[in-house]
C-alpha cells in the first residue's frame, strides 16, 4: 500500500476507532472532522466522504490479513504455534471489526466490496484448509477431502460471525481473553476427526487455554 500523506493516516485512524466504538451508522465525516479538530472541507479535500474512507480501511484490511494468512503455522502439531497464528487472525478482524458487525449494511452501500470481501471469506477457508490437510498429512486427523472442505467453510463462517457474536454475548469481557475463546472454540472444531487421540488432545487444549487466559 502506497504511504499516506500524515493526515490521511490521521483520518484512516480516527474514522476506525470511531466506526469500531460508535458503530460505523452513526459516524458522519463531519464527526470525524470534529474527532480531528479540522473543518469538514478539509477532510472531504483528502477523501470525499464516508465511503471513501471505508474503501480505504477495507484495503488496509485486506492488505494485513492477507499477509497474516499467507503465513500459516510451519509447525502444525505445536498447539502454541497455531494459537499464535489464529490469534492474529482474530486480532486482524477485532481490529477492523466495523465491518463485520455492520457487514450487510456496508455492502448495500459500497458494493465493489462484495466481491474482494467474499474473496477475503475464501482466504480464510483455504488457509484453514492448508492447516488441515498437513495435519492429515502427519496422521494427525482422521478426515476427508469433503469434510476438509466443510470443516474450513465452518472456520471461515465462525471467523466472519465471531465480532457480532462477541459484541452480543460477552461485550464487557476483556479482549485478549475473549480472542483467546475464540481460538479455543475454533481449535475445538477439529478434536472429533482426531479419533483415539481426541480427548487427549481436548485435555491438552483445555489446559492451554485456561494457562493462557490465566496469564491475560
């Protein structure tokens, strides 16, 4: 992405903690303007309006996932590997979580972004993929090429859902705990194709998560 020009960065910025804290519907450019404490023509100078500006957050958004999901875990029987990996994941999407709790919505108003979203949607199913089939590779899991398939869709459903679902459910628990839920409920998805080895490796999980949200 090409470097902005420090207002801009400024904009970008402001307009996404704003659209994250207040909901994106109810931020006006001229709240941003405000939050800036610069006139609204100088804001519409750099982006003309709303939906520029959410264009924009969207490539940045898609740019830095993209990074993190090209990068899987090279180590995939290492529980601490892949929680690392999901962890940044879930952190990327908390980050911009505006659009996934107001997804339909922004879509109706901006949709070029349809496309390069669902796009994004299928990245994140084929990265959980990857992970799944080097596991089978290793003898770890016990599963097909068609519940691959369905295994990843639900992986990347969960990681498209998993903002509004937190915002409704558990909106006072502490971030980094709820992310660590997060991966622990993704992580748990895989334990019934692991066969014999399922309830150690649940044993296992259930030990690593509740060490690493005791440490916060």
């Amino acid at each position: 992405m090409a470097k902005l020009s420090k207002t801009k960065e400024r904009i970008l910025s402001t307009a996404q903690s704003l659209f994250n804290s207040e909901g994106e519907p109810e931020v006006t450019p001229a709240d941003i303007a405000h939050e800036l404490e610069i006139s609204p023509g100088n804001l519409y100078y750099h982006y003309k309006g709303k939906e520029p500006i959410i264009q924009a957050l969207f490539d940045r958004f898609d740019e830095e996932i993209r990074m993190v999901l090209a990068a899987p875990s090279h180590a995939p029987l290492e529980i601490k590997d892949n929680w690392v990996f999901f962890y940044i994941i879930f952190e990327e999407i908390y980050d911009f979580r505006f659009f996934y709790t107001n997804l339909t919505a922004i879509l109706e108003r901006n949709p070029s972004l349809t496309a390069p979203f669902r796009a994004l949607v299928r990245e994140k199913a084929k990265s959980v993929g990857a992970i799944l089939t080097t596991l089978r590779g290793e003898e770890v899991l016990a599963i097909s090429d068609a519940q691959i398939d369905r295994l990843s869709d639900r992986a990347a459903l969960y990681l498209t859902h998993w903002p509004a679902h937190q915002r409704l459910m558990t909106p006072d628990l502490p971030i980094k705990t709820a992310i660590h839920d997060g991966v622990y409920g993704l992580f748990s998805q895989i334990t019934p194709y692991m066969g014999a080895s399922a309830a150690e490796f649940e044993a296992l999980l259930a030990s690593y998560h509740r060490d690493i949200r005791a440490r916060g």
